[in-house]
C-alpha cells in the first residue's frame, strides 16, 4: 500500500489525534509531520475528507502543545471545511464551531467564543443531533443564563450534570469541567453555601490551571472568586492574601478593569475585618461602581453595596453617624434591587449592633 493512500493517511492522521489523548506531545508532532509529508500540499489545502482529517489533527496537535495563534487559521479551516463535506452531520460541524470556541478562550478573545457558543446551544444542535458528550460543554452556557435567570435549581442539576458527563470522559482538569465547576461555585454563592461554594471554586481553579495555565484570565477569574469565598466563610486573612496574588494579573491584562475593581472591593472588605479600616477606606473611594456591575459576580446593586460597605468602614473607624447615614438608605435600595438575604442579613445586623452600642 503506498504511503499516500488515502485509507492509510486518515489511519496516521487519526493516530496523530490519537497521541495527543494520551498525553505525547512530541510524539503526536511527529506522527502529524510524517502523516502531512505523505499527504502533500495538494491533498492538504483541498477541500476532501482527506483535508479535514489533516486540518482536525494539525489543530488538536497545536492546541494541546499550547501552540494556540498558530492553531486559529486551521480552527478557522476546520468550520470551513466541516460546513462543506459534513451535509447533515450536525456532530461534525458543531465539533468545528465548538473547538474555535474553545480556542477563542484559550486566546482570552471573550466576544468571538461567546458568539459561537451562542451558536451552537440552539436548534438544530442538541444532544440527540451532536451527542451527549460533546454538547455538554455549550450546556455550560446554558447554565450561565439560568443562574442569571434565578433558576438555581434547573442551573444546579445541569451543571452537575455536566461536570459528571465531562469528568468521565476527560478527566478533572479539562478546561470545561473547570467552566462547570466555577459557575457552580457562583450558584452555591448566590444561595449563601459558601462551603460548597469554595469546594467548587478550587476544583475550577485546578482545572483551568492545568488545562489553560497559571497565568490564563479563566485563572486569574477562578481564583479571585476563592478568595472572595473565603472571605464569606469568615478567612479574611487568607482571602487578601488570594486577592493580592491575583491583583497584579488583573492589572496587567488589557481586559481586567471590571476584575481589578471586583478584587479591590473585596480586599477593602478583607482589610475592614482584619481591624485595618483605613486602609480598607481609603479602597474604597477609588471603587468605581459602574466597573464593579461590569465584573459578572454577585448581584447587580453594586452602587448600593459600595455605600454600605463605606457605611461599615465608617463605623469601623468609630464615625457611627456618618456609617448609619450611609448604610441606613442603602440596606433598603439593596433590598429592592433582588440583593442576597445573607447579604442584607449581613448589613441589618450591623446597623443592630450599632445601635445597640451607641445606646450603651
């Protein structure tokens, strides 16, 4: 059989993808080269099978080897090609709109994989037309919206659901087992359960530390949300000390204004409990609430959290009156802008103490 047969060149491109499952890189490189030098030019930029078994191996090859600006023009490819030969194979053309998705993340490029995921999480695509396994991760997707919808429970079952399906298929550190898990850790947060919420957040940053790096704004995002955790569970030491690990990532990305903010409101927080609220004070009023809004975690009266929470470094600093000013309006506008009862429970107690105090 010579060596450019297509039968046999599908099996050598296949066992190409085949290596980079099982974790050679070096060998999967290797295999791609051999595969594309019997190939030739001619079959690789055509627009056969042939072609898109190249154009799906070069780009597993170069994603798993990090190589992720050289792996989008044959991500790009792979949806061109996949639309032209797949016909009704909804499964092959929602793999090539799902794999530019997940690159476009991994290049931190936000507008253009939310685009495809919009995408390819509405009709026809489904589990029934591309599979259980592969339509899981735009399910994570779907559990975003009904969280932001406030239906906790069906986001709850779905994203446990997925982070199962995932787990089992890929393991526990693939970047989408990492997606579920974080919006989980947001779920549990939202509902006051901040111990399965911290369990989530630290499965989310193992996962995307190991599948998109240390240094990946995915990273970055999953362990601030620990830190802020932590401080919920009462750790404020250890969640500055989270805060001020991430801190300088944030800053130093061209997109991290609205997490920067979200990170420094919470040191502000951090330092407050700690017996620190001048510092904590001085925090706060460079917090710009309009970025706060903008960082996708918690709820949306951020201009009322920060009054309250100036309220609370207020009393804090012993100026009662000028906090009880601040907080007594902002805990009712919270109230009616859908803020979490623990959060309010939170401030009501504090305006209580504080009363109680000061009649002493």
């Amino acid at each position: 059989m010579p060596a450019n047969d297509p039968e046999l060149l599908a099996v050598r491109f296949g066992l190409a993808q085949t290596s980079v499952g099982v974790f050679r890189p070096e060998e999967a490189l290797q295999k791609l080269a051999a595969a594309e030098n019997a190939a030739g030019p001619r079959v690789l930029a055509g627009h056969g099978e042939l072609a898109l078994s190249a154009a799906r191996a070069r780009l597993e090859v170069l994603m798993d080897a990090g190589r992720h600006e050289e792996a989008l023009p044959m991500a790009l490819r792979l949806v061109e090609l996949s639309d032209k030969l797949a016909g009704a194979d909804l499964g092959l053309r929602f793999e090539a709109r799902q794999r530019l998705s997940e690159l476009y993340l991994r290049l931190d490029d936000k507008p253009k994989a939310d685009a495809l995921l919009a995408e390819i999480t509405r009709p026809p695509y489904g589990d029934g037309s591309v599979g259980e396994v592969l339509y899981a991760r735009a399910k994570v997707r779907i559990g975003r919206e009904r969280i932001n919808q406030g239906r906790l429970d069906e986001a709850e079952t779905l994203l446990t659901e997925v982070r199962d399906t995932m787990t089992r298929a890929f393991g526990p550190h693939e970047m989408y087992v990492g997606g579920a898990n974080l919006e989980l850790a947001d779920l549990h947060w939202t509902r006051g359960h901040f111990i399965e919420a911290a369990s989530a957040a630290q499965a989310a940053v193992t996962a995307f530390s190991a599948s998109l790096g240390e240094h990946h704004s995915y990273t970055t995002i999953a362990r601030a949300n620990l830190a802020l955790i932590e401080l919920d569970l009462g750790n404020p030491a250890r969640a500055l000390a989270g805060l001020d690990e991430v801190k300088p990532r944030a800053a130093a990305s061209k997109d991290g204004a609205p997490l920067l903010a979200q990170i420094e409101f919470t040191r502000a927080k951090a330092l407050t409990a700690l017996g620190r609220p001048a510092e904590a004070l001085a925090i706060l009023d460079t917090v710009n609430a309009e970025l706060l809004a903008q960082s996708g975690w918690g709820p949306r009266d951020f201009e009322w959290q920060l009054q309250a929470e100036k309220g609370r470094t207020l009393i804090a600093l012993q100026r009662r009156i000028e906090g009880m000013a601040l907080l007594d309006p902002a805990i009712p506008a919270m109230e009616k802008a859908g803020s979490y009862p623990w959060l309010l429970a939170r401030y009501r107690k504090l305006t209580i103490d504080s009363t109680r105090v000061a009649r002493r």
